[in-house]
C-alpha cells in the first residue's frame, strides 16, 4: 500500500501504483455493497461533508452512500442556494466550515483550479467531486475500475473518449489516468470541442468516430452541455447526432467486445443511441453507477487512513 | 544648490554606454556629465563607491486607483512606491471608477497627485467616454488639462468606426493614443494562453493569434488616419511582424511590454496562482523569447511595469474568477535587472527601454543624461541581492508575482528635479 496523499485533487498527482491501491480496496468494497448488510465502520466518528457548488444528483449521492455505508457522519451543503447568494467568498465559506472540524470535505464547484484553493485553506482531506474543467478523479477512477472488472486488465487498452472534450473535466482525468496505466488514447469530437495542443498529451485525436472507433476496445462517451448545442460549437443537435452520437453502425467499427460507457447523465439521441445504452452485452454504464459507491469508498478510506497517521491524536 | 555624483557607473541610455565617471546636477537640472579624475566644484558630493546612477524610469500605464477604489492605491501610497522602485515619472492610466474621462476629473486628479506624490505624475485620459467605445472624449479640452495620452486601458473599442473617428480626431490635436492590440471576441473570458498549460489546467484561454489580430486592424487604422500611437503591451512573437512592417512603412508607431511578459512565462501560474493573473496572460517561453529579443533590437520600445493594484479579496478566488493585474512599481527595477543578469540585455538598453524611450514618446526632457535635462536620477546597485516579501511594498495592495522571489538589484536613492525623494536604508 503506497497512497500517500492527504487530499485527492485530481488524477494528475497520483502514481500507477496509488490508482493500484485505490481500485483493489474498491474491488474489496464492491463485494460489500453487494451483502445484504452493507455497513462497515472504518469511517466512524469521522464528519463528511459534501459540497456542492453545482448541481448534482448522481455525484453527490454516490458520495453521501459511500460515506454513510463506511459509518461517516455525512451532511449535504446545497452552496448555491446558500451564502454565495449572500456574497460570501469561496474562502469564507472554507474557513467558517473549517471551523466546524469536517474530516472529509467533498467539493465540487463551476470554476477549474477552486478545489485547490479551497484545500490549502481547511485542515481536513479534501476530495475533487470535479472543478470546472479541469479533474473530476473519482470518475476517471471508477471508469477504470469498470474496465479492470470488464477487461481483466488496465493496460494496453485501446480507449477512445468521445464528443465535448473540450468542457470535459471526465475526460481530462480520464486521459492522465489511462495515460499513467499505458492505454492508447484516441480522442473524437468537432475541432470546436477539442482543447488546444491536446496531441501534446499523448493522445490521438480524430475528428470522425468511424476512423477513431476503429479497433477500440473502450467506447467512452461524454455529455454534450445542453447549452452548448446550438450554434456556437456545433450547427445542430441533429448533425452532432449523426456525426458523433454512438449508433450501431459507428460501433461497428470497434472491437466485437468492445465495452460503451458514458459518465451520465445520458442525452439519448444526441450523444448516444437509447438502444447501445441499454444493451447488456456493451453497455456497461449502469456498472459504472455501481463502481463509483465502491471508488468512492476507497478513496475516503485511504485519505482516512493518512489522516489518522498524521495527526493521531486529532482522530483518538 | 549643486550637487556632484563621484565614482559613478554612469548608464547613459542615448549614447548605449556603461561607463564610469561622474554627473552634475545644479538646481532642478543635469549641467555636466563627464569621466576623468578631474571632478568639477558642488556644494554637495555624493560618492557613489561604484554604484550605478541612471536616468529614473519613465512608467507608461500605472494605475492609481484614484477615484473609486482609494483603499487599492493613492497617489500617497503609489508615489512612494514610485520613489523607492526608482520610478521618477508615472503616466498613469483613466481605468478607475469612473473613469477619467471629463476635463474635471482629470483636473481632480492632477490635483491630488500634486499633492500626494514625489514623483511627477502624467495623467492619460480615456480615449470613449466611461471607456465604453461608442462616443470619444472631450480630447482637446483633456489634452489642454494636462492629459498625455488616450487610452482604454484594456477595453478594446470594437466598433471600428468609432475608433477611427477617434483616430482622426485625436490625429488632428497631434494626440497619442495608446491601444490594447486584442481581438476582444476572440479573448472575451480568457484567463490564459491557449496552449497545453491552458488545457492541462482546464482554463478557459485565448489564442496568441488574438493580439496579431488587434494589431492588424490597429495598424490599418494608423495608415488611414496619420494618428500616433502606442501599442500599451505586445507580447507574443506572431505580432511582432505587423509591428516591424508598421515601422518600416514610417507610420507613427511604438510598442511597449511589461515587465512581467519579461521575465515569467505561463507555466508560473502553476496551481492557479492569481498572483499570476495579468491581461493579456501570460505567454509561452517561446513568445517570451521572441519579445526580449524585439527589445534588445529596438523594435519594441518601453518596457512598463503595468502596475495593477488589487487588493486580496479580488485576488484570493478561484483563478477565472480573479482580478487581472499584478503591482509592479517596486519590482520592475529588480525584475529587470533578472534581464541583464541572464544576458539577455545590457543596462543602457534596458534604461533606453524604460526610461529614454517613454520620455521621448511622451515629449518629456527626461530620461537621458542631457545637459538642461530634467535631473531625474536614480543610484541602484544591480547586483545586490535580496529575498522579495510583499508585506513591504509600500503600495497598498500586495498582489506581486515575485513574492518570495529571489531578486537582485536595488534602489539605492531617487531624485526628482534635483530633489531627493528616496533613500534606501
């Protein structure tokens, strides 16, 4: 066991070996949330709290069970409803909250780099449930736990990451974990959604899905923003569908046991067919709702357990 | 009352020397610049052991938040900080609220600085009423009240009617004007370069080609109207041909940059440090390279410090959400002296750059060792070392990018017409 990290900011500080360590503990974990009686209490006496400075169903309640299931206290800040509304600064809100002696602080907020700047003010561990465009770790590390379980392996995958890359905190997190685990990237989405000198990644990067999907193993998809459907990136909902929304005949083109996630939630019919979203045999994407509790979990635990070495007597 | 500076290393930006010798003031002016061990009579004589004297730096674009935001900047707190950055002249820039945009204003404003800072202070005037690009300002009025330029500061008129208009108008009261080369649709929300930093860090970001195209439109407008203009930053290495060309053409152009495009590069902003947050942002190594090198030949002229005071509030938030801008008044003469330490230019270039050019753009006797010249001096040892704290400037905000850095070179004392306004500890 490596992880030595106080907070989980993003992908791009951790090692193959702490991405190692976090997916075989949440391997442990799925096994648990599986049990008719899925309590453990590694994480009791501890104080979670989630904040959420845009709106979020999914994340944030894969966050509240992972932390209820480990025994954690867990309270739900709803911070756009509340004192930014007020004018309260992002640090303001940090140092009243720290005040409150929360163990583990989960953010997620509209702006790139805010989770960063909210961890160097607070004394607790900090986890980035995604900051603007920038990371969103736990869903690059329950992408990969998905395709581990799928594929036997997280190495010398061929993964292809479609659509709005661009505004796409998924798939920057997913590119350095992916990239860190030795996978061939290819990135396919319109020039207008592709972030600038991204080849410096180390990625390919295609503008049509049938060259790009060729031969992948991995069909990842991400959500195009409503708001960016009309005109200003791309001409039409209609023409993204027909030339990046995931059908049968696009998928053709990868490998017969090629695996289609999507990060949710879904616009069916415009970055993917309702049907290839539902087939048990490549859809993998209700797996991922699942692998994403475990993750979670994971993640919290292991920060836990860094906390309570450094500061023993904070946790006796 | 004559004043005599011995064992001087004099930098003499209009002859390009660094030479030893020795420099007279008498009164409010320089009277003699000579070598030689025969040193002339002065009722006081300042023995420099060595130290550099230099003429003081010209600074075209400070802004002193006054009026509006007093609690940023006064002249008091910016005329001190001037003095010790070794900073004799500040051009200060109409972007406060309001804007200095009327004749009254301007003359407030000439007022508190009279009687506020020790250093000169030149006031420019908004080129658009509330700088909002759609009606000029009283220009005559505001050249008559002492303004020196006209400028935007970082609002790029769009309307490009409007902007020649003003062109022509201001062309014909022989008006400087001072532009942001920026194509303002294409930097609208950028708070970085556009680039692999820029992606890496999920930042929303601007192509470098934006200032190339600013430029262009600026330059055509130049030819069409006569006017004389000045570039207030040019920062990236695709716009520095238009700029070359301009030149060659005989149109009545200069450019400057600041200090901070000089010596850091985008990657300084690290893990979204707004210290860090300048307009335009901060470039790529390759473009930093490219703009020294236009200094170096002259093709741009000033190096400005931009100053740009924020207080901690506008600063300690997320990076897109941030104030632009860093304070600069005291680190220029250090951040400079980075320049002539790495080679990359000599001290005659560097004071050509901060101090003769800028006085010659703005039709200032300053800035050179001329005979009759105003005695605006600075002594600074460039070589003294020194770890920057921020909680020492004397402007009242605090935002610099060098806090914490290691730096060289210091002001040892300012003078102003023969006045000494500085004196270092």
């Amino acid at each position: 066991m490596t992880f030595s990290h106080s907070h989980l900011l993003g992908i791009e500080p951790l090692t193959p070996s702490d991405i190692t360590a976090i997916l075989d503990l949440a391997d442990q974990y799925v096994e648990l949330n599986r049990r008719d009686v899925k309590h453990s209490n590694v994480l009791a006496g501890l104080t979670q709290v989630n904040m959420f400075f845009e709106n979020s169903t999914r994340t944030q309640a894969s966050f509240e069970l992972a932390g209820k299931r480990l025994g954690a206290d867990v309270m739900n800040m709803a911070m756009q409803a509340s004192s930014i509304k007020k004018g309260e600064t992002l640090i303001d809100t940090a140092m009243t909250l720290n005040a409150m002696h929360p163990d583990l602080l989960v953010v997620r907020h509209p702006h790139s780099g805010a989770v960063d700047l909210l961890a160097q003010k607070v004394n607790c561990a900090v986890l980035n449930a995604g900051d603007g465009r920038h990371e969103h770790p736990t869903q690059a590390l329950l992408d990969a736990l998905t395709i581990r379980r799928a594929k036997g392996r997280l190495h010398r995958l061929s993964i292809a990451i479609c659509g709005d890359i661009a505004h796409s905190r998924v798939a920057r997190s997913n590119i350095m974990l992916l990239g860190k685990m030795e996978n061939r990237i290819r990135l396919i989405g319109p020039p207008t959604l592709m972030p600038s000198e991204i080849g410096a990644f180390g990625v390919e990067v295609y503008d049509d899905m049938a060259e790009g999907l060729n031969d992948v193993d991995v069909v990842m998809m991400l959500r195009l923003q409503k708001e960016r459907m009309d005109g200003g990136f791309i001409p039409s909902e209609r023409e993204y569908y027909h030339r990046y929304g995931l059908d049968a005949l696009k998928l053709n083109h990868a490998k017969n046991d090629a695996i289609v996630m999507h990060p949710g939630p879904m616009n069916r019919g415009v970055e993917i067919d309702g049907e290839i979203a539902d087939d048990i045999n490549r859809s993998v994407i209700q797996e991922q709702v699942e692998m994403g509790v475990a993750v979670r979990m994971a993640a919290m635990e292991l920060l836990a357990r860094n906390r309570r070495a450094k500061s023993p007597e904070v946790m006796a | 009352m004559t004043i005599l500076f011995k064992n001087a290393r004099l930098i003499d930006p209009e002859a390009g020397t660094d030479s030893e010798g020795w420099l007279l003031i008498d009164g409010g002016t320089i009277s003699a610049v000579g070598g030689g061990s025969e040193l002339p009579k002065a009722a006081q004589v300042i023995d420099c052991q060595g130290k550099c004297v230099a003429p003081g730096i010209v600074d075209i674009g400070v802004k002193v938040c006054e009026p509006g935001e007093r609690h940023k900047e006064s002249y008091r707190s910016a005329g001190a900080a001037a003095a010790a950055g070794g900073v004799t002249t500040i051009v200060t820039r109409p972007d406060t609220a309001p804007a200095i945009d009327n004749p009254e204003t301007l003359e407030f404003v000439a007022r508190r600085a009279n009687e506020d800072a020790p250093v000169n202070v030149l006031p420019m005037a908004a080129l658009t009423k509330g700088r909002e690009g759609r009606e000029m300002t009283e220009i005559g009025f505001l050249k008559d009240a002492g303004a020196v330029a006209f400028t935007d500061c970082d609002h790029v008129v769009r309307d490009t009617k409007v902007l020649s208009r003003a062109f022509a108008y201001a062309r014909s009261l022989g008006a400087l004007v001072m532009c942001h080369p920026q194509e303002p649709g294409l930097s609208a929300g950028a708070a970085a370069t556009s680039g692999k930093f820029a992606s890496l860090k999920g930042l929303p970001a601007v192509t470098p080609m934006a200032e190339r195209m600013g430029i262009d439109r600026d330059i055509a407008l130049i030819e069409m109207t006569g006017v004389s203009y000045h570039a207030d930053q040019i920062t990236t290495a695709r716009a520095l041909p238009a700029l070359e060309r301009a030149k060659r053409n005989g149109l009545d152009i200069t450019a400057g940059v600041s200090i901070h495009h000089l010596t850091l590069n985008e990657l300084d902003v690290a893990n979204y440090r707004t210290f860090f947050k300048v307009k335009p942002p901060l470039r790529s190594e390759d473009d930093r390279q490219a703009i020294i090198t236009a200094v170096r030949e002259g093709l741009i002229d000033v190096i400005c410090s931009m100053h740009t005071p924020q207080d901690e509030e506008s600063k300690r938030l997320p990076f897109e959400e941030a104030a632009s801008g860093a304070v600069g008044l005291e680190t220029l003469l250090p951040a400079a002296m980075r320049l002539y330490h790495s080679g990359d230019l000599s001290l005659p270039q560097l004071f050509r750059a901060m101090a003769l050019n800028p006085a010659k753009r703005l039709g200032l006797a300053s800035g050179r060792f001329a005979e009759g010249a105003p005695a605006d001096l600075i002594v600074f040892d460039p070589d003294l070392p020194f770890v920057m704290d921020r909680s020492t400037l004397r402007s009242k905000s605090k935002n610099t990018p060098f806090d914490e850095a290691r730096m060289q070179g210091k002001v040892l004392a300012t003078y102003v017409d023969g006045e000494c306004v500085y004196e270092a500890s």
